[in-house]
C-alpha cells in the first residue's frame, strides 16, 4: 500500500499538526507513505525534521498547471494505491493530475461549512461529487454536512482527529507571570483560535463585561493571529477591555497558557471538531465551549464540559461564570473530559482509523 499525502497551506494550522501526525504514524507502521507540499513551508520544514519523505513543489492555487504535472510525475512513478488531499486546493490538483489513472482519491474534510458557501452557480458541486472517491471527516457534524450537500453516505468516513496529551505536559508559565503582571488572585481564562469570523471571538468580547460585572478579578487572553486581530482589539477597546482582556498574537510558548489557564472557552459559530478543546482537556482544563459544529462530540454537557448556544453572549458569559464558581463541579467535569480524550481521540486511535479506511477503499475498489 504506497500513499501519497498532498497538503497545499504555506502556514501551520491545526490540520497541518494532523497532516504531520498521521505521517509520522504512518511510517512508524511501515505504510509506504510520502508527502507533497510548499517549499519553505512550516509543514515541509517539520516533515522533514521528523524524517518523512517530502517532496515540496510550489503550487500557486487549485488551478495550477504546472503543479498537476509535476504531481501526475510523482503518481507514474511511484504507482500509489491512494492519493489523500488534506486541503481544499489539494483536492483539486489531485483530480487533475490523476485524471485516467487508477488510484484512489481521498480527501480529508475539516470544517462544517457547506460546499456551496462561497460557490459559483454551485459549481463546487461538480468537484466534491466527481472529484474525489471518497472522503474522510473529522466529525459526524461535518459528514452531516456533506451529505446533505448531496455528497453520498457511503463514500464518507468518520475518523476524529487526534491529539498528544503530553504535548503541554510540564510546561512552565512562570514566565507569563512577569510578562503579562499577574497576580494569584486573578482566573484566567483564555482562548486559542485563528482569528476569524467562524470562531467567534466578537462573541467572547462581548461576554466580557457581563463576566466582569461578576467576577472582576478574572483576565483574558485571546491566543493567536488572523485577519481579524485589527477588527476585534477595535471592538475590546470599545468596551473599555483595556486591562482584562490580553490579545497576545501568535505564540510558539502557547502550552504555557494551557498549563495557566483556569478555564478554556471555545466560541466558535463554525467548528469542524475543534482540536484545541481536546488540547485543554487533555490537561484537564474545565472547558465552555459552543454547541456548533463538531464540539458537541467532544464535551457532554454537564459532563465534560459546559456547552452554550452558539453567537450568545450572555448565554457564553453565563457558561464561563458558572464553571468560575462552581470550581469543584467544573474539576469533576474536566477530570471525565481527560479520560475521554484518551479513548476517542489519541494520535493513535486516528492513525488506526485512517489505516482501516485505506483498506476498505481498496478493498472496495478490488
């Protein structure tokens, strides 16, 4: 079984962590696997780092000629069984460079927004319903979301990404501590996320001064960058958030705020499954996150975690007020949240999933 992963991001995001994860399993168990992405890219520099055999082509958009070719090369090559996109624009190049060859072509889907959201006369229709044989989504939200969007039950899989949970262990904040001048009488809650408009970070903004009119010793930070880093510090300003909300940009040291944390909020309209929850229960972190998307499959409300209505937030401030004074019950929850992790949503756990799909594809196709 030969396979080759095509993964087209130039930043390093939650699905290149998954992308770099799977080929280091992969490898581990002896499948012949190789990985095609951006030249200077963090996921060829990593990739290549851990020893996996990369073969980075630029590739300028879903359209871009030069590319194909040069991946329809590697294909009459290597004679893969399989070719599994990781991206959007991966599925695309895919296609084409494959066009009248035999393999398999597997896409892996990660968020839950429809097919048709930013399609032209529904032409994405055409590439997601004959451009890919079969799919793999993280979630059941977003296998949901595809079939509804006409995508066949059958030629999608449910594989839950997975996560290190010794990732964060150990790691010191005492360093934030001079940094960011905190004291020990302050909770922190925080929040790690690109910062765009699906993860509904103006709604955690706005949840602020209701937890404030609450608990005024509290502090938050908002981990990460993005397009809307300008639009939402606008919106704290307005707010008067001068002091007790935290816009830290993107961090390399972003373990240090799990291990600080007091409470992870997720306040996302959109989520595909939301790794970063996983992250924070996996250290045992009390979380509140939104019922959207995937996160409703990784926190059992009033179990693992506080889930709320999504683009509330009074109902997000409510959530976040309860689980910083009901410590004792929000630690209980954490506790069978970090248990859950380790039995549904480990590194190996998703690389035996993936495994598994491999074979039905090609059993099927034999």
């Amino acid at each position: 079984m030969k396979i080759l992963h095509i993964n087209t991001e130039r930043t390093w995001r939650g699905g290149e962590q998954q992308t770099l994860y799977l080929l280091q399993g992969l490898t581990a168990r002896k499948v012949d696997c190789h990985l095609v992405c951006q030249p200077d890219s963090p996921m060829a520099a990593r990739a290549l780092e851990a020893g996996l055999a990369v073969f980075p082509i630029p590739m300028r958009g879903e359209a871009d000629l030069l590319a194909a070719y040069q991946l329809r090369k590697l294909i009459n090559k290597f004679h893969y069984n399989i070719v599994h996109s990781h991206t959007s624009h991966a599925h695309t190049l895919a296609f084409g460079a494959s066009a009248g060859s035999r393999i398999q072509r597997l896409v892996t889907r990660r968020v839950d927004f429809s097919i048709f959201r930013h399609s032209f006369l529904k032409l994405s229709g055409i590439k997601y319903l004959h451009m890919a044989d079969y799919y793999i989504a993280i979630s059941r939200k977003i296998k949901a979301v595809l079939v509804s969007d006409g995508v066949p039950e059958e030629r999608i899989f449910v594989v839950y990404s997975g996560v290190d949970p010794e990732r964060f262990a150990g790691i010191s904040y005492d360093h934030l501590i001079s940094e960011f001048n905190l004291n020990g009488d302050e909770r922190i809650v925080i929040n790690v996320a690109h910062l765009a408009g699906h993860k509904g970070q103006q709604f955690l903004i706005k949840a602020i001064p209701r937890v404030l009119s609450k608990l005024p010793h509290t502090r938050f930070f908002i981990v990460g960058g993005g397009e809307l880093i300008d639009e939402l510090a606008g919106l704290a300003s307005f707010l008067g958030l001068q002091q007790e909300l935290v816009f830290t940009g993107f961090r390399q040291d972003v373990g240090a705020f799990y291990q600080m944390a007091d409470l992870f909020v997720m306040s996302s309209i959109q989520e595909g499954l939301g790794t970063a929850v996983i992250d924070a229960l996996a250290l045992g972190k009390p979380v509140v996150a939104t019922s959207a998307g995937g996160l409703g499959e990784i926190i059992r409300n009033g179990e693992t975690g506080r889930l709320v209505k999504a683009a509330d937030p009074v109902a997000l401030a409510d959530g976040i007020i309860e689980m910083l004074t009901q410590t004792d019950r929000a630690h209980r929850m954490a506790a069978k949240g970090q248990i859950e992790v380790g039995e549904h949503f480990s590194i190996d756990a998703m690389i035996t999933e993936n495994i598994k799909v491999y074979h039905e594809i090609l059993s099927e196709k034999s």
